[in-house]
C-alpha cells in the first residue's frame, strides 16, 4: 500500500512561493493604505470647509477663534486638540469629529488638519477668509491645493501639502 502525501521538498516550494508573492505585495498594499489615507485627509477637508461655509451662510461669519477649538499652535487650531471644531458639530453642520488619520503632532506640523480665520485685507485678500488644511499628505504635496489664490505676501505651500480657503473665488 502506497502512501500518499507531499514530500518535504514539495513543502519547502510551496512555502518559498509563498514567501515570495508575500515580499512582492505586501510594499503594494502598505502603498494603497497610504492613498487612502490621503484620500480621507483631502474628504475630510472639504467636508470641514461645507460646514464652515453652512455656518457662514447661517450666521453671516466663520467661526472665531474661541469656537473653532483650542489653540495648538500660534493661534491655528488643530485637529490634535479634543475640541476642534466641535462649533460645527454642536450645530449639525458635522456628524462626527474632524481628524487626520493619523492625528499626530502639533498644530503647526504632524498630522493633522489646521485651521486659522484670518481679518479682511490679509495677505491682500479683500474679504474675512480662514485658511484650513492638512499638514502632511503622505503621498507629498498637491501642488494645485497649497497655497490660497490671490493672496500676496504670504506663502502658504511651505506648510501645508493640502489646503483650503474661505469664500474661494471671492
């Protein structure tokens, strides 16, 4: 009677394979995970920046500085604080808290999304805008998104890789 099975060179094969399909994909799919990620970053800011235009829409300005979160750096406030927009959600502009994936560092760098209401005449801009943005985008800056149209005498593409603006087109 023969028994039937593999043999132990007909495993070690079959485990080298396999080891080799996993060193191929598994760089891909660490890739595709850090899109995403920056994909989420770039929705997630254009969801902020819809509630911030509703509210402007409702109260005739964006929201000031004491209610659009604590400051995390030099008066930006930053999704690494526990109350960052929480304005847009006490008011239904928002369903749940606005933060980067990640969510690590610093209002002024890390990730995390920013967020800054500037006067009318910064920068040159003729009207009361805020300037909101994600830091860091893992795949490198969008150079279309990094700096707001019309300003002059300020760069923001230096520290931003994502951004927007109030009233774009203004």
């Amino acid at each position: 009677m023969k028994k039937r099975g593999f043999t132990l060179i007909e495993l070690m094969v079959v485990v080298a394979v396999i080891g080799v399909l996993t060193a191929i994909l598994v760089p891909a799919v660490g890739g595709l995970t850090a899109k995403g990620r920056d994909v989420r970053r770039k929705a997630d800011i254009s969801s902020i920046a819809m509630a911030l235009e509703l509210f402007m829409d409702k109260y005739g300005r964006y929201p000031t500085s004491g209610e659009s979160g604590s400051d995390s750096c030099s008066g930006w406030r930053g999704s690494d604080t526990a109350d960052f927009m929480q304005v847009l959600i006490t008011e239904g502009f928002l369903k749940t808290y606005p933060a980067d994936p990640i969510n690590t560092g610093g209002g002024c760098s890390g990730y995390c999304y920013s967020y800054y209401l500037y006067p009318v005449g910064y920068a040159g801009v003729p009207v009361n805008f805020y300037v909101l943005g994600a830091r860091i985008l893992e795949g490198g800056a969008d150079p279309r998104r990094t700096n707001v149209a019309g300003a002059t005498g300020r760069d923001w593409s230096n520290e931003f890789h994502y951004l927007t603006w109030g009233r774009e087109g203004y």
